[in-house]
C-alpha cells in the first residue's frame, strides 16, 4: 500500500447538518488502522446547522501532519453538497485535484427567502469540471435513502474509488466502532450503495 502523494490531502465540505464531522471521522479512523499517520482539522462557517463546514484530513506514511491544508493543495474534494464543493476548490483546488460530489443542492437561508439565488446544479458542476483534474458525481438519493445517510454514502463512494489506499473492510470496521449498533445496518447499507454507485458511475 502507497499513497500517491505524501502527505494525501482530502477535503470533506458541506453544511452544517449534514454529518461532515461523523464523515471525517470514518475516513480518518479508517486511516489509522492502515498504519498511517492521520490528521484532521475542522472548520465551521457562521452557523452551525446551515453554515458552511469543511474537514481537511491529511494522510501521511512519514510524519504527523499539520492540521489545515494549505490553499491550492487539495489532493481530493468529497462534496457532500455542490456551491460547498466549488467554493473549496476556488480556495484549496489546483488542476490534479480529483471530486467526488453530490449533485443535491441545500438551499441557504438566503436562497429560501428569495434575497439571493442558488444558480443551476449543472452550471455548478461545469464550473468545477473546468478547475480540477476529475468530477465523478455520485447521487444521494436514489431508492428513497434519506439525506442523513449521504454523508456515509459518500464515504462509500470515496472508499469504491480508490482514491485513498484504504481497503473498503477498513472502512467498515472504523464504522463498527464509531457508530452505535442501532445505526450500523442502515449505515453500511448506505456505504455499500456508495462504494457501487462509484464503481458503475
């Protein structure tokens, strides 16, 4: 096992709400049973359910890393909603960087009352096709699931696609010890859609 790069630097960002900080932790735990040196740094927008939040993890075989990326070099963007991801890739992307994202927008407060628009989803995900290497979008809600589980779905997609040299089984086991047994099955479940709806894209 190998990192492309060392350090591998992810961004997971989404909004206050969505499981960004329950995301970070899988991957980062995942890590960590892999023998790798993880850290994670959190930050929050104005608002706490709402607001924007971004989890930069830093993978290493070497050393302890520092915990924030530096702008412009974002290795990986996990988008758990669209204007989140363009905005990350404006600040920490570079034309290598690889995202996967979720095409569901949230709306902001803004939005909802009519003071500002959210533009088209598609124009959002040319925008971000033009700045980085690869887009692979992966959706969220398909078969009913529920947008409490996209951030584990998109964990699932991260895992599905290679990205970080993290066997999916490392994964799951970080899930087993994170979570509590009464969301486990319906968690794995959603991280199993995510790993196959990267893989047949």
């Amino acid at each position: 096992m190998a990192l492309e790069k060392d350090p591998l630097n992810l961004i997971i960002t989404g909004v206050g709400g969505q499981g960004n900080v329950l995301a970070s932790h899988i991957v980062a735990s995942a890590g960590i049973r892999e023998g790798l040196y993880v850290t994670v740094g959190e930050t929050y927008g104005t608002s706490q359910r709402g607001g924007a939040v971004m989890s930069h993890v830093r993978f290493s075989f070497q050393a302890q890393c520092s915990p924030l990326i530096p702008e412009g070099q974002a290795d990986i963007v996990v988008g758990l909603e669209p204007m989140e991801a363009l905005r990350v890739i404006t600040d920490f992307g570079n034309p290598k960087t690889k995202v996967i994202v979720s095409p569901r927008p949230i709306y902001p407060i803004g939005v909802l009352s009519g003071q500002a628009k959210y533009p088209p989803v598609e124009e959002v995900l040319g925008k971000l096709a033009d700045l980085v290497d690869t887009v692979q979008v992966v959706k969220t809600t398909e078969d009913g699931d529920t947008p409490l589980a996209a951030n584990v779905l998109m964990m699932g997609a991260l895992a599905g696609s290679g990205l970080v040299p993290i066997p999916i089984g490392s994964f799951e086991e970080a899930m087993r010890e994170i979570l509590s047994p009464r969301d486990l099955e319906t968690n794995l479940r959603a991280f199993r859609k995510g790993v196959e709806a990267i893989r047949t894209g």
